[in-house]
C-alpha cells in the first residue's frame, strides 16, 4: 500500500466538504435555497446564503470522514472545534446515516488496509460477527502421528521434522489406550527450533537414534543453568465453545510462537495458529 504521510482525516474531510458543498450549489434548486434560507419573510443576503453553504460543507466533511474511519467522536471533535450549537443535530443524524451506510459498503479504512495485506482476520474478528464463532469451527484438527508422545525417541523426532517441515509447534501428548482413534491427553508444546536443540543436546552425531527421552522431564521445561526452556509444559488452549474474539486476544498475550490448542478435558482436539487466524478470509 502506499505511504499515508498526512494522515486520513484530512484529506476525506476536505474531500466531504467539497462534495456537499458541491452538491448544494448543482443539485438544490435556488427556489428550495431560497426558501431554506428566508428568515421571517426577509429575503436572504448573500452572506446569509455564504454561511448556509459553509455549514453543509462542515456537514458533509463530517459526514464522510465518519464514514470512512466509522468514528462518531469526528461529529464530537467538529462541534467542539466550531462551536455550532445549531449544529448538533445536523451532525449527529448524517454521522450515524454515514456510518450505517458505509457498514454496508465495505470495510473501515483501517481494515481494509489490514485485508489488503492478507491480514484480514483482524478486522473479521474485531469488526464482524464472526467473531462470536466458535474455536471448534476453525480449529485444525490434529493427528496423533503429527504430535510428540512423552515418551519418545530421537529418532521420532526428526522423523516429524523431516515429515512435518511447514510446522512450527508440536503438541506433546500421552494417548488414550481405552479410546479408538486419534484421542490423547495434551501434556505440552514444543517448537521446531526447541525441537532442533534437543536433538544437538542429546544425540549431537545422530549415533543414539533409538535414545528414549521424557519430554516432561523437569530439566526440560526448567533448566537448572536458567537458560531458554526447551518443553512448555503448560501451552495455551480453549475450549471449543470459546469465541475466535476471545482467542485472538489471548494469543496477543502468548509467549510461545502462536499456536493455541483446542481441549475438552485436557482432551487434543485441534490447534488454532496465530498465522492462519489473521489470514482468515472474511
């Protein structure tokens, strides 16, 4: 998109005002001027008729920088810079009928520059009613083959790092052996880099492919040198009735790399990445 240097206040106000002034001045008739203009049956002077025509555009100014930013504080903003008593409810009522109007059309300014740039779950979560869905309509379901036992090998983990190279989170889970299928309990999360790490940690030269590791190890998840733990023995995740508004403001406040997991129980249902939420089409 290209730079905005001055702002869009100002360029949409002076385009609304030189739309309504030009309106007034080509699609009013002069008898209808005239006759809004005409105070106590004296004909209006031509200051009087300069001043009716200066409020429109003030109006109109008003009126589609709301519009375009869906903003009522502009109506506030332009009655207390000008200090029109007459003119609140002029401003008032063609605020609302502009943001009304325009929720219709399209997108605020600030969103669709959002969507523009392939980030347009943003502005459906924040602005539609999408974001009263649930995380279960969205999540990405997650299969047990694509996920780390407790208990696992190092050769198990590079085979998900080779296999699984476009992911960047890993659930860490421990099947259910009384359920059929693809079931497990979350236990923790570990990230491709965390992944890498551990293998250069515990089998730098690859010679111990069938090396067992706990992945809730202590010492994994709090090192006792204090350096970076490798393991999130308690990752974020919901519900699946939880709103998409409400997981969106929580991964705002995620340390790991974006990735929510979708439980019911303690029970994996699926995953919700940070990516693919605010790519999310509208």
């Amino acid at each position: 998109t290209c730079p905005l240097p001055g702002g869009m206040v100002l360029p949409t106000m002076i385009i609304g005002g030189l739309l309504a002034r030009a309106f007034i001045q080509l699609a009013v008739p002069v008898w209808l001027l005239d006759l809004i203009c005409t105070s106590a049956g004296q004909p209006f002077t031509g200051v009087e008729r300069g001043a009716f025509l200066a409020r429109c555009a003030i109006v109109g100014a008003c009126t589609f920088c709301a519009g375009v930013s869906r903003a009522f504080a502009m109506a506030i903003t332009v009655f207390e810079v000008l200090a029109l008593p007459n003119a609140v409810l002029p401003l008032c009522s063609s605020t609302l009928v502009a943001i009304f109007v325009a929720n219709k059309i399209s997108l605020p300014f600030f969103d669709q520059n959002l969507a523009n740039r392939n980030l347009g779950g943003i502005p459906g979560i924040t602005f539609s009613d999408k974001s009263a869905e649930p995380a279960m309509a969205f999540m990405k379901r997650v299969d047990l083959e694509h996920c780390l036992p407790q208990v696992t090998t190092c050769r198990e983990i590079l085979h998900l790092l080779i296999t699984d190279k476009d992911e960047k989170n890993f659930a860490i889970i421990r099947p259910l052996d009384w359920q059929e299928g693809d079931c497990g309990l979350l236990e923790g999360n570990m990230t491709r880099k965390h992944m890498e790490r551990l293998l250069q940690k515990i089998d730098p030269k690859g010679e111990t492919p069938d090396r067992e590791v706990d992945l809730l190890d202590p010492k994994l998840q709090a090192p006792q040198d204090g350096s970076e733990p490798l393991v999130d023995g308690n990752p974020p995740c919901v519900t699946p009735t939880t709103t998409l508004k409400e997981v969106y403001l929580l991964m705002r406040h995620c340390k790991n790399e974006g990735v929510i997991y979708v439980t019911d129980k303690g029970v994996l249902k699926g995953s919700i990445a940070f990516s693919d939420l605010i790519a999310r089409k509208l």
